[in-house]
C-alpha cells in the first residue's frame, strides 16, 4: 500500500463521519479525562479535540496527497491492531471515538508525518511538543512507550531528552 491508496480510503471514511459522532466523541474525551487535575481537563480536551476535528476537515478538504510514499506494511499493521485492541469489550461511544482517531492517527503517521498530539496541548507538569529544526519533540515520549493503548511508539515525535543532549 502507497500514501495515496491510504488516503483516499481514510479520506471515505472521514467523510462518514457526522457532527453526532463528533459529540459523542468529544463528550467521551471529556468523560476519559475527568480523573485529570481540574486545570488540565479542559484545555487538554479543548486542544486534543480541535486538534482531531481539524485533522478530519483537512482530510475531507483535500484530493490528494503530497508525495506519494511506500507505506511499511508491518508498522501499518502493528498500529491498525494496537487501535482495533482499543475497541474490544468497550461503549459505543468510545467504538466511535476510536473509528475517528483510526482515521486521524493513520492520516497523521502516514501521510502528515505530524505528532498524534497537538503541539499546543500542554502536559501534565506544563511540558508541550516542541519543533526543532523540522523535528517534533515530545516531553512524554518514552515514558509512554510501551503502555498497551498508547500510540506514542507510531508517533513522528522524538523524545524530548534528544534535544536536551544535543
């Protein structure tokens, strides 16, 4: 599989998304995010679902891929598996959250090469994602790599202790 095949099947199922999942998806990111400390619940979730909305507008808004690139099938495979994991046993409200971050999550890894976080979302400890010189850095990075449903191993972002080294 290419980029381009890739995306005009997200770009099908991004289009299938409607304003309604839209709700259930943001209400389920403000239920997941209730065990947050109070000053992070709302800009984490605020940031975190603009961030998703406007991912799937740019994917609905655009015919086509910049370049078209070879896609690994087994990093493809391995990240299309750990999100279907994230469906198993769970609520229909988080089944549509999940079909929404498949399609983003493909979209950014794959095509936008963008972190699967927005660079704005602050981090528990006041920590965000920074841009070096063309390179995404995150703060939390390897402390979540590894953490069954974290998508951080398939994210562009290095570890922002890279950058503290250099």
């Amino acid at each position: 599989m290419d980029t381009s095949q890739l995306f005009q099947c997200l770009k099908k199922n991004a289009l299938k998304i409607s304003i309604h999942d839209l709700m259930k998806a943001k209400a389920y990111i403000e239920y997941n995010n209730r065990n947050l400390p109070e000053k992070y619940q709302k800009e984490y979730t605020q940031k975190l679902f603009g961030y998703i909305f406007n991912t799937l507008v740019e994917i609905k808004n655009k015919n086509s891929v910049d370049s078209v690139e070879h896609i690994d099938e087994n990093i493809f495979r391995d990240l299309v598996e750990k999100i279907n994991r994230l469906n198993e046993n769970y609520s229909s409200e988080q089944k549509i959250f999940n079909r929404i971050i498949k399609i983003v999550s493909l979209y950014l890894v794959f095509i936008a090469k963008k972190p699967i976080h927005p660079e704005s979302m602050i981090f528990p400890g006041g920590f965000k994602i920074t841009k070096e010189s063309g390179v995404y850095y995150c703060p939390v990075k390897d402390k979540q790599s590894g953490i069954e449903f974290a998508l951080c191993d398939f994210c562009v972002c290095r570890d922002k202790e890279e950058l503290e080294t250099y």
